[in-house]
C-alpha cells in the first residue's frame, strides 16, 4: 500500500518513514523519527536518484518495481555513499542488473569497498550533463556536503534540484512531503538540528556549493531527509546561507552543568539581567538534561552564548566538556560569548572553560564570572556585568 506522489508528471517521491529507530548514526535523538527520500524519474530512460537505508522502507524495490509497471531501471544516480541513502544499492543491482550506476570518482571508490561493485558503472565530471529524454540532468560536485564524493543532481529542464543532505530535516514525514502541504515551522527547527549537527562543520564547504546553485535555476529542492521544497525556496537557500556563514540572529543559549544548583542559579540570575537588558530570545539548558544535538542547534541560530560549570576533579563538569569538544569539532564562532561558573576547593571549571574559549579563539564579552561557594546577592557585581555587555552585544 504504497501512495503515488509526484512532484512533477514524471518526477516521482519515494520516501521511508522511520519512527522505530532511536538514533540517527547511532547519536542524534530521533523523538519523531526521520524520513529517506528518494526520487524516480519515469522518462524515455528510467532514473532512480539515490536509494534508502536498507531494510528500513519494506519491499523498497517492489515499490520501485510497482512504478516502472514492466519497465527496467536505467539509470542509478548516487549523490551520496552514506550509508542511508545506499543501503538498497544491491538489492537494486540485483534486481536490474544492467542498471547504469551514475557518479564521480570518489563515490565508485567507496562503492566499491561497499558493495564489491566494478561495472556499468558511468563516471561523470562536474558540471557534466545527461540526456535522458525530456529530462535533461547535470552533475555538479559538492564536496564535503556531506561527504568527499557527495554530489547534487539537477534536472535543467523542470528545475529541480536533487540536493542529497543539503536542505534536509530530522523527522518523519507524517503525511504532508512538499512544504506547502506542511508546518513549515516545526521542520525549520528540525532542519537546523540537522544541518547544525551533521553538516554544519563544513559551512565554508556550502558556501563553495552555493556558488555552483547560483548559476541555475531551481524551482523545487528534493534532498534526501524531510520536506520537498517547493513553495519555499527562497526561504530555505536563505536559511542555509545563513547558517553556513555562521550568522546567528540576536539572541542567548546559556548552557549550564551544575551539581548542586549553584551554577545553575548563576545561570537563571544571569539570564534575569539579560532579558532586563532587552533580549528577547533567550535559552537556559542545563547540558545534564539536554542533548547537546538541540544544544548546538540553538546555538547555531542564536549570536549569544553563556556557558558555565562547577568545578569537577579541578576542570569543568563531564557534561559540559562534552559540549564543548563538540563546539570545538564544529568549529562554532561569531558568537558573543560570556563565562561563569562556581567552586568549592581548588576551581578548574571556570579556567577550563577560559582554556577552551581560549583554543577556539574566542572573545569574550567580559570577563569570566566566577563565585567562591553559594551565589548570593553580593557576589553578583561580575554576574551584572557579564549579563550586561552580553545584552548589549547580542542586541547590536
Ligand atoms: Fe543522510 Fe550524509 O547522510
């Protein structure tokens, strides 16, 4: 019982609705699971632009099958060799064994290591274009987006763009695939997550990809995760631009570890003083409690972060030093960043924390804030401080 859903007459959606699995690459939390997007274009050639996780879409090839209604497969476009997108390579190869398989150098070196496959194999250049009856598809290398070999596809002649990753989201479908049949809002965010945590570390390797999409024309984006965009186009180029630059808009994510709740209340007053300096988009996470994939995501989209700890065997909390490998691995920076923390004996949270800020090449908006015991009321001058000049930054 698979729906027919078409983007165009002969661009068909074929897409796999995963709500059992917990963890995207066995990491990122999946609460409303997340979807594989595939494409099949039905034209004088048949072509079937990447393929799914295997064994998570059912008789994936019969719904393939289901659609060529007695035709064979032509051609098999691989934008990307991650493996949820490749899964089905030999179910698909040996079902259609004279299937063309279409894709760069690097992809056939890991499709090989893969799937031991060495024929019918078509290698194409960047910018190099396929005619396959009334479609007419051009390749255009985009590396590191996410992969070495990833590659998007663009049908020149309906302006679509097959994007792989790019423009992808966490989350099932549930129903509506195009964004005009969805809650843009809800997608944007998961979006985001996605971007921020998978591809986010190679924003300089986007902005290299945009410069190739802004010689075309594209009327729909089709990646391989999420909602088709269609209605929003525009909107979305916009938001993956911005985040590939690193822009955040004016706002504070203060992320926190605290063992007994005096960090925490350095973090909540703190947060008082800012919202008393006019911010209005402020976020309080204790790293204990929230996954650091929605960290990074508001991260991401805000130009303000705070981050504290309490000392722990004289460096910063677990949790937070968690976080912050991972900011560093991201390579996160414009953000308007402040400090705090507290201590009982010898300290290390804050100055780990210095250290850090320090290594990724932050500056900070003021000077650490940091408090010997409980945070009471007299101890609070660096606190206003910190808050103060946060706000005034992040504000602008
Ligand atoms: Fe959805 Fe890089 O794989």
């Amino acid at each position: 019982m698979n729906p027919t859903i078409r983007l165009t007459d002969r661009i068909h959606y074929i897409g796999v609705h995963d709500r059992r699995k917990h963890l995207f690459e066995n990491m990122w939390p999946l609460p409303e699971g997340v979807s594989y997007n595939c494409y099949l274009i039905l034209d004088e050639k048949t072509v079937l632009v990447d393929t799914v996780e295997a064994g998570a879409g059912g008789d994936f090839v019969g719904q393939i099958e289901a659609l060529l209604k007695g035709r064979t497969l032509d051609y098999l476009v691989i934008n990307h060799m991650e493996p949820d997108h490749t899964g089905e390579i030999g179910n698909i190869v040996r079902t259609f064994p004279d299937v063309k398989i279409i894709g760069n150098k690097k992809t056939f070196n890991v499709l090989q290591a893969y799937f031991g496959i060495t024929q019918n194999l078509v290698e194409v250049a960047d910018g190099e274009t396929i005619e396959v009856g009334y479609h007419k598809l051009q390749f255009l290398y985009t590396p590191w987006v996410h992969w070495p070999e990833t590659m998007m596809t663009c049908d020149l002649t309906e302006k679509v763009l097959f994007s792989g990753d790019a423009f992808g989201s966490f989350g099932a479908l549930n129903g509506g695939v195009f964004d005009d049949e969805i809650e843009f809002s809800y997608y944007e965010s998961e979006m985001r997550r996605y971007y921020s945590n998978i591809v986010g570390k190679y924003g300089n390797m986007v902005q290299k990809a945009f410069a190739k999409l802004n010689r075309i024309e594209i009327k729909a984006i089709c990646p391989v995760h999420g909602p088709v965009w269609r209605k929003d186009v525009l909107r979305v180029l916009g938001l993956y631009d911005r985040w590939s630059r690193q822009e955040g808009e004016p706002g504070v994510v203060i992320a926190y570890a605290s063992m007994y709740g005096n960090t925490a209340r350095m973090a909540d007053y703190i947060a008082r003083k800012v919202s008393e300096g006019g911010v209005r988009h402020i976020r309080v996470h204790d790293v204990s409690k929230t996954h650091a994939s929605y960290l990074i995501s508001e991260i991401w989209k805000y130009n303000g972060l705070i981050l504290g700890s309490c000392a722990y065997n004289t460096q910063m909390h677990p949790t937070m030093d968690a976080l912050t490998r991972e900011l560093e691995l991201l390579g996160v920076k414009n953000k308007h960043v402040g400090l705090l923390g507290t201590y009982s004996w010898n300290g290390g949270g804050v100055r780990s924390l210095n250290d850090f800020a320090g290594r990724i090449g932050w500056e900070q908006a003021a000077p650490a804030a940091e408090i010997h015991g409980a945070p009471t009321a007299e101890k609070a001058t660096a606190c206003d401080v910190l808050a103060a000049e946060i706000a005034k930054r992040v504000i602008g």
